[in-house]
C-alpha cells in the first residue's frame, strides 16, 4: 500500500489555516487506499528558540489538534518525530547529499532568518533536510500539505533523485505533492495579501484553533473586507482577496465548493455573509477546540499515544534507513 506522510509544527498555537489547509485533510486521508503516518516535527520547531517548558506542551497541544481533528491513532501512525531517531540519523546523511545553494533558495529561510541571515541557526538553514529525511524514512509517496510547503516538497524530490542519481539505486521514491481543495493558502483576516500564520504578531489575524465560539464570532465580524455586494461565481472575486478568502474559508468549512456557496450569497453584502460564515464556523471549530480540551486534561494518556506511534514508526523508519547505509557504504556489523 502506498505511504503518505505529513508534519506539523509545535511552534505555538495552530490556527485555522492549518487546520483547513492540513489537519482536516490528514483525516480525510486515512482508509484503506494507503498507510496514514502523521508526525509532530519538534526538530524543526527548535530550529527557532522555543521555551523548554513551552514546547513539551505545544507537542502536547498539537498531538490533541491532530486527533480532535478526527486522525486516528488506531487508523494512522501518530508520533513526535524526535522519539524516531531515523529522522535525525537520515537528515545527517541527505545534509551531504543537498546542496547548500539549494537551502539558501528557500523562500521560508529567507522569510524566518530575515535580513541578518549569518545570525540564523545552521538547522534553519538545514530545515529542508530533516524534512526530506521525514518524508522518505518510510518512502512515502505522496504528502499532503498548504502552498506554502511546496517549494520544500520539490526540495525533497531533489535530494531523492540526487540520492538515487549519485548512488546509481531507485531507493527514494520521487514524492508527491497534494495541495489540494479550496483551503490550501487560508489567507489573514486582516489583510488579504498575507498567509494567515500563528506567528503574525495581530492576534485578530487568524482564528486559533483554542479560541472560543466569541472570540471566532467576533474576528469574523472585524474581519477586512470591502463594501460590494458578492458576485455569483469566484471568478467575479479575482481582485478582492479579502472577500475570496472569506468566501474559500466558508466553503471548505462546509465542504462545498465557493461558487455554491456565492449562489446562495449573490448580490448581498457582508452584512448578511459574516454573520453566516461565524455560524459555520462556530459549528465546525467549537467541537474540535472542546475535543483538544479534554484531551489536554490527560497529557500521560497523550504521551503514552505518542510513544506507540513512534514504536510504529520505527519498524516501518529502521530498515529503510539500514539500506540506505548500506548502499553509502556505511559500515553496519549489527
Ligand atoms: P507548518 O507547521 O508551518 O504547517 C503545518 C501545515 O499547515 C499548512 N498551513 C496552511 N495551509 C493553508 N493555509 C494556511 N494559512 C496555512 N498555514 C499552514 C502547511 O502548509 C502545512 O501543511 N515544514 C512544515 C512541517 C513539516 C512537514 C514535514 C510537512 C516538517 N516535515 C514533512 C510535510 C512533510 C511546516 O513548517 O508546516
């Protein structure tokens, strides 16, 4: 059965853009049609300062948004990815097979290291390695993630075709990427133009997937927009990004598609959206931020989770990462 992979970081609280853009499709994804194996990436979250004490619980806290969004630890393999060492152990030998040229490409490093570059951590730099390394520890083929990892993704499929080219195997695959549906760049409630982020410092921004029925009511309704009435398809909707991103966001929330969604709403305002789209929205967060709570409230039971996830994990990590000693000649006598 194919693989598919994918990873979130505990680098704070997650917003709804992970949410539609990741989560809810990492549970879509689990079946019979291919082995489901969802990590949270510590490694990369530490590649920026994070408090001790804060980390374990953002671990804590995006492990319970993972299963509250319906993943299943039953159905799909669930783990922190520093309790796999093959994670670590595979991203040191792709650190010889990536280029350096090709890290200081990355439009995500060059956006988190910002102007003074040389004072950035060397993992930041490295960051696509370990997540290439995560990826094809299981040779996955295919990962789901938002727009914004896409460039990382192609990164991947080159240190796999170097990987194979230079050693003269087809060991790693050549993965894919799905970036898919209406939700793959959830866009900033306060401005149309930027990625909704948990790191932007407006905390009116983004709705967290910890805010209550309120505090989401009351950012939709402060939300940016303008004052046309809505059009009947999304096509009508090219030059008003505040008002398209409202619109992607009810219907991935209600799992229609946007020009259903304006077929209802053509010709109003935003009088008459907001106040529906905080509906939807309500109904669906309320009962994922209630699951996260009561999850929360056991952290041994999530810890005890994550430790057998990561066993999984490494039966299915271990020998593929033998092999790939193996053909870099990498000395093995156990
Ligand atoms: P991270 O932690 O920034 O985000 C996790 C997932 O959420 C998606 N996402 C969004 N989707 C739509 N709209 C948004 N505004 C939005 N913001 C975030 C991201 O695209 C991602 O899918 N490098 C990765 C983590 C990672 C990973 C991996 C992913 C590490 N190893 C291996 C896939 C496979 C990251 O920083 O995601």
């Amino acid at each position: 059965t194919p693989r598919i992979f994918s990873g979130i970081q505990p680098s704070g609280g997650l917003t709804l853009g992970n949410y539609l853009g990741a989560l809810k499709r990492f549970a879509a994804l689990q079946g019979d049609q291919a082995q489901t194996i969802y990590c949270v990436v510590d490694l990369h979250a530490i590649t920026v300062w994070q408090d001790p004490e804060t980390l374990r619980r953002n671990t804590r806290e995006a492990t319970a948004a993972f299963m509250a969004a319906g993943v299943d630890p039953a159905r799909s393999v669930l783990f922190n990815q520093s309790q796999v060492t093959a994670h670590a152990e595979l991203a040191w030998l792709f650190n010889t097979v990536a280029r350096v040229g090709w890290m200081y490409r990355m439009t995500q490093f060059k956006d988190k290291a910002g102007k003074n570059s040389e004072n950035a951590s060397l993992g930041l730099l490295a960051y696509p390695a370990l997540m290439a390394a995560d990826i094809l520890a299981y040779q996955a083929t295919a990962v789901p993630v938002g727009e914004d990892q896409k460039q990382h993704l192609e990164l991947t499929r080159d240190i796999a075709a170097k990987f194979n080219h230079d050693y003269k195997v087809e060991h790693f695959p050549i993965t894919e990427p799905l970036i898919e549906g209406v939700a793959t760049r959830v866009m900033s409630l306060r401005d149309g133009t930027k990625k909704m982020s948990k790191s932007d410092p407006s905390d009116a921004s983004r709705i967290n997937l910890t805010d209550d029925a309120d505090a989401i009511a009351q950012k939709i309704r402060k939300a940016r927009t303008d004052a046309d009435p809505l059009p009947g398809s999304i096509d009508g909707l090219k030059d008003r990004p505040e008002a398209r991103n409202l619109v992607n966001i009810y219907a991935a929330l209600a799992d229609e598609t946007p020009d259903q969604v304006l077929a209802r709403f053509e010709g109003q305002g935003f009088g008459a959206f907001k106040p529906a789209l905080a509906e939807v929205a309500v109904a669906a967060m309320s009962p994922i931020t209630a699951k996260m709570s009561e999850y929360m409230a056991d952290p041994a039971e999530i810890d005890r989770i994550l430790g057998k996830g990561a066993e999984r994990a490494s039966e299915i990590a271990t020998p593929i990462l033998e092999r790939t000693k193996d053909i870099m000649g990498i000395l093995r006598s156990r």
